[in-house]
C-alpha cells in the first residue's frame, strides 16, 4: 500500500534556550509521518537545532522575541521553515562560510549553515537587515524496505 502523507504543522516559541530541545523533539515527532530512518531523523533533529540556536543567539542576542517555526509533509518529502524576527543577516553568503562566527566570545564554531546544509537536502536563507530571517530546509525521506513476513532474514540463510 503506497501512502502519500501531506500535513503541516506551526509552532510558535519564545526565543529562549530551553525552547531548542522543545523544537527538535515536536519536529521530529511530526516527521516521523513519513516513517525516516534513526539516521534521517537525527539529520532533521539538527538542522533544526542549528537553525533554531541561530535564531536564539544571533537574531535576538539579549533580547526575547518569536521564533517560528512551520513543517509541511508532501509524499516522501519534508519542508522545514524557521524564522524570525530579529536583526537579520547582512551578509548571507558570508554567514554560511564555516567556521564564521559574529561571536567568537561566546565559543560558538560558526558551523551551524554547514552543518544545516550537509545534513537536509536543501537549505534556503532569505534575510531583510532590521526585519528578520527565514532558513527553508527541505529532506526527502527514503522508503524503508519493508520485509515480508516469509522473507528469509541472513540469520537464517545458508551461506
């Protein structure tokens, strides 16, 4: 049976550091719909960490403000936006170097664009300086074959 899922889920939070685990847990529990791998699902539960984080440490810095965050789930695909509110990013192609970071003070690795990019399969940075950012990310699921109950498992074939 070939089930094609399409729903979609808001979330909103304030931007607040105990929001993070929040964040990636609820995502990850709505994608699991499409039934990803453990891997798959730890891909989608960083980029969204990362994403996130961003928004918590950089967008707001000492400031609380919103951080948003909408899902949509199509066949075996799904489109993660995050967004908010904050300063913005004056320089997105100089922001996704690795190892940038606007706050070496704070320890941070200026890894979070790369590692959002190496783990979904597309990531999209949109950002006005003074109105806010929105990072789209988008990870297909691969089917998982599913075997028949009769299927010989290795275990049980002569070799």
């Amino acid at each position: 049976m070939n089930e094609e899922y399409e729903n979609e889920m808001r979330l909103n939070f304030l931007s607040k550091s105990s929001n993070e685990a929040f964040a990636r847990i609820t995502v990850a529990a709505f994608a699991s719909q499409l039934d990803p791998s453990i891997e798959e699902l730890a891909d989608i539960k960083t980029a969204v960490s990362e994403a996130v984080t961003n928004c918590i440490i950089h967008a707001y810095e000492n400031k609380i403000g919103i951080v948003k965050i909408y899902a949509k789930l199509t066949q075996n695909e799904i489109t993660i936006e995050i967004t908010d509110s904050g300063k913005g990013i004056e320089n997105i192609e100089i922001a996704k170097e690795p190892l940038y970071t606007t706050k070496p003070n704070l320890e941070r690795s200026g890894m979070g664009f790369t590692i959002m990019e190496s783990f979904m399969d597309t990531i999209n940075i949109e950002s006005i300086v003074g109105i806010g950012t929105k990072i789209t990310m988008t990870k297909k699921i691969k089917k998982q074959h599913k075997k028949s109950p009769d299927e010989p498992t290795l275990a049980t074939n002569k070799i």
